[in-house]
C-alpha cells in the first residue's frame, strides 16, 4: 500500500468537494473493493475521505411507488429489511445473494453502484426497475448510468447520495453465481410494472445493459414461449477464463426465463 492521507468525512457535499479540489482524492465506502486495490498497490490517492462517519448517507424509506436505499446502506441490511422484502422481494433477494456474509455485512450500493463492476449484482436491478441515481449534484436516468466498463455517467467530484427503485408489480433476480467468488456469471433482473416489462442483464457484457428484444417479446406476451425465438447475439458478450461468450448468450435467456416463471 503506498501512503496516503486518511480522513472522515464531514458531510457528502464535504467529500465530493474534496474530490473536486484534488483529483488523486478517493473516498471509501464498504473498501470490499477498494482496500483490496490499495493492497495490491494498483491505486496510488493522496486521500482517502472515509464515508462510514455519515450515517446520514444509511437508510432505507419504502413509500406506495418507490422503495430509496441511502448510498451506505450495507448490502446485508438491505437483505433482511422488512419494507424492503415487502415491497420488492426481488431486491432483498439480490442483496441477500451477494458474495459471502463478510462482503454483504461491509459492502454498500454506493459502493458497488460507483464501481460499476461488470459482474455485479445491482446494476442489473438499476436497469430492470428502473432506478434513479441521486447524487451531490443531480439525479441521473439508471438507463444511462452505465457507460463502459467499470464507468458511469459519474463526474470527478460526484458523490451518489441514494438510489430509488420504482417498485414493480411483480420482479425476479435470476443469478447464475461464479461458484468461486458468488459475482454473478449472468444476473437478470425482470420486473413487470406500469412502463411494461424491463429485463437489466448484468455479468455478461463489459457493462450491465437492458435486454430489448427480449422486452418487446414479453410485453407482447409473458410467458416463457415468448422467448423461443429470441436471440441475443454473442458478438457483444465476453468471453473470459469462466465462460464463452456463446456459453453466457444461453444463460441470458435461460436466467430471463427463470425470471419470467418465477414472477408467473
Ligand atoms: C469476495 C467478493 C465477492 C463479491 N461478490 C459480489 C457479488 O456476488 N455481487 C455483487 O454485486 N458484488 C459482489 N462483490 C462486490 C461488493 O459487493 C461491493 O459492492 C463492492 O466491493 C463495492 O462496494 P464497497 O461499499 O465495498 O465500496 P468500496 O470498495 O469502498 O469502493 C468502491 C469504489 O467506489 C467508490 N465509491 C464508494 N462509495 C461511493 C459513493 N457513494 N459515491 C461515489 N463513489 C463511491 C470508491 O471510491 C471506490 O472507487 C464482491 C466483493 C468481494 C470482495
């Protein structure tokens, strides 16, 4: 780890400023990511502002339409909230899923929303519920959050406050987990609601991405047979040590079946 300086964040807007006067400062949530790169000496900040001293930034607020999670609120706490489980059980179920007790018990949705790994969980719901990104300076369309790999439609200097999830009338995460690690090989989060159907696909692309043709089908019809024909091709899918590309093209479509019968 080189050295840097350690500090606690005052308040959000604090830290995002912060990060707007020196470029090299970076800020910690859960670290489940973030110390781990430090260790290995593949990040090198002058900085690092602490956002574990703003329990303002926790929580979790269920209303008729949305269900709000605060940026540090954990990955476990989301897991066994009961208004959340209520409201969308799906999501709990996601949260409840992600890697091991450790990573859910210090892991945030900020966290793991800003690191925009390809792999994880949350954006898939970001996209397949239609979710709204709060930050210090604006709110952000979940459908153009994600933008490349490991990048979002973030700018230096912007802190995510809170993430609001519409809540569906009925929603399914299907997640084929890498059996080492619990990252999802493919993630697919469905949900059925007023905007119609959404499906967010999540660890099979560079970047989390909505499945059209797969909505279009099942808007027209939602059943597991509207799906037979669909495709999706493997040209703009990865192939990596875990899977083909060809292999993860199957288990989107299998996963967004599974997602379809299980709200069925
Ligand atoms: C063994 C293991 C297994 C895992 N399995 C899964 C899995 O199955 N599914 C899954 O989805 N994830 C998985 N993860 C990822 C984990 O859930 C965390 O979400 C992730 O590590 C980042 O969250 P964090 O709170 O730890 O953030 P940190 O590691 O503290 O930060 C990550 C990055 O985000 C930035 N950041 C943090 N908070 C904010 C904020 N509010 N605004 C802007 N930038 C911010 C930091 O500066 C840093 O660059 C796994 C991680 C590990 C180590």
């Amino acid at each position: 780890m080189y050295g840097f300086e350690y500090s606690k964040a005052a308040s959000a807007e604090a830290a995002a400023q912060s990060l707007k006067d020196d470029e090299d400062a970076k800020v910690l949530a859960g670290g489940m990511t973030f110390i781990p790169t430090l260790k290995a000496r593949l990040a090198m900040p002058t900085q690092v502002i602490d956002l574990n001293s703003l329990p303002e930034l926790s929580g979790i607020t269920v209303t008729a339409d949305t269900v709000r999670i605060g940026a540090m609120t954990r990955h476990a706490h989301v897991a066994a909230d009961a208004d959340v489980k209520a409201a969308i059980p799906a999501l709990a179920y996601l949260a409840g899923n992600i890697g091991d007790p450790m990573v859910r018990n210090r892991g945030t949705i900020g966290g793991s929303v800003a690191n925009a790994d390809p792999a994880a969980c949350y954006p898939s719901a970001i996209l397949g519920l239609g979710a709204t990104v709060h930050t210090t300076e604006r709110d952000i369309d979940g459908d153009s959050f994600f933008t490349e790999m490991f990048e979002t439609a973030l700018q230096e200097g912007e802190l995510i406050k809170a993430v609001t999830f519409k809540r569906p009338d009925a929603a399914a995460y299907m997640k084929f987990p890498n059996p080492a690690s619990r990252y999802a090989m493919v993630g697919v989060f469905l949900s059925k609601g007023s905007d119609g159907i959404r499906v967010g696909v999540t660890g099979a692309a560079p970047y989390a991405f909505r499945f059209a043709a797969a909505e279009t089908a099942l808007n027209a019809d939602f059943s597991t047979q509207a799906l037979e024909n669909v495709t999706i091709d493997p040209d703009m899918l990865n192939t990596d040590m875990h899977a083909t590309a060809a292999y993860r093209a199957s288990l989107v479509l299998t996963m967004t079946k599974r997602a379809v019968d299980a709200c069925l």
